[in-house]
C-alpha cells in the first residue's frame, strides 16, 4: 500500500504541462491577440507553441522536423499558435509604428 501512494503522489506532485495543452493554449492566445492586446498575447503565443513543439531546450531543428512531419505526430495546435503569435506580434510592431505621435519627428 505504501508503495501504490509514493507512485500516486510521484506522478501527481510536480506535473508539467503537456504538450497538447500548452499548444491548445499558445493557439487561443494567438487568436485573442489578434482582437486585443497583440503585444501581449503574441510573444506568449509563440512561447507557448514553441514549447509544445519541442519542448525546453529544444532547438529550430525541432521545429523545422515538426513542420515536415518528421516526428511521430504533427503537433497543428502549436504550429497555429506560433504561426498566430508572430502575426500577433508584427501586427502590434505596425500598429504603435503607424500611430499618431510616432517616430522621431513627434
């Protein structure tokens, strides 16, 4: 019995994330940011995802294997957050550089 409680409380104690989680989740960021708050939830997007593609540490060659279809399943959540954090993102860079007030002259 106490071994069955030492593996549960193992397995449940320090948890990460999954990645099919962290994709879904970089995903609905990338899609908020599109609506609002781009600068935010862009950089967050592509962390998210990038994580779920390959994981800490991981580097872009992971990522290129990914988009390939190298790996053993095509993780689409992570590549549409990644996809959707950098056009978060060049989307926020545009809008502060086209506002009013803007530039060197303001």
């Amino acid at each position: 019995m106490a071994r069955l409680t030492q593996a549960m409380h193992h397995r449940t104690h320090h948890r990460t994330p999954d990645r099919s989680v962290l994709g879904i989740a970089g995903a609905v960021l990338g899609a908020i940011g599109l609506f609002a708050l781009p600068i935010v939830c862009g950089p967050l997007a592509v962390l998210c995802g990038y994580s779920a593609v390959g994981g800490r540490g991981a580097g872009l060659g992971t990522a290129r294997r990914a988009v390939r279809g190298g790996g053993r399943r095509k993780p689409v959540a992570a590549l549409v957050a990644i996809v959707l954090g950098i056009v978060d993102t060049v989307l926020a860079i545009v809008l502060i550089a086209a506002s009013p007030g803007a530039g060197p002259l303001a």
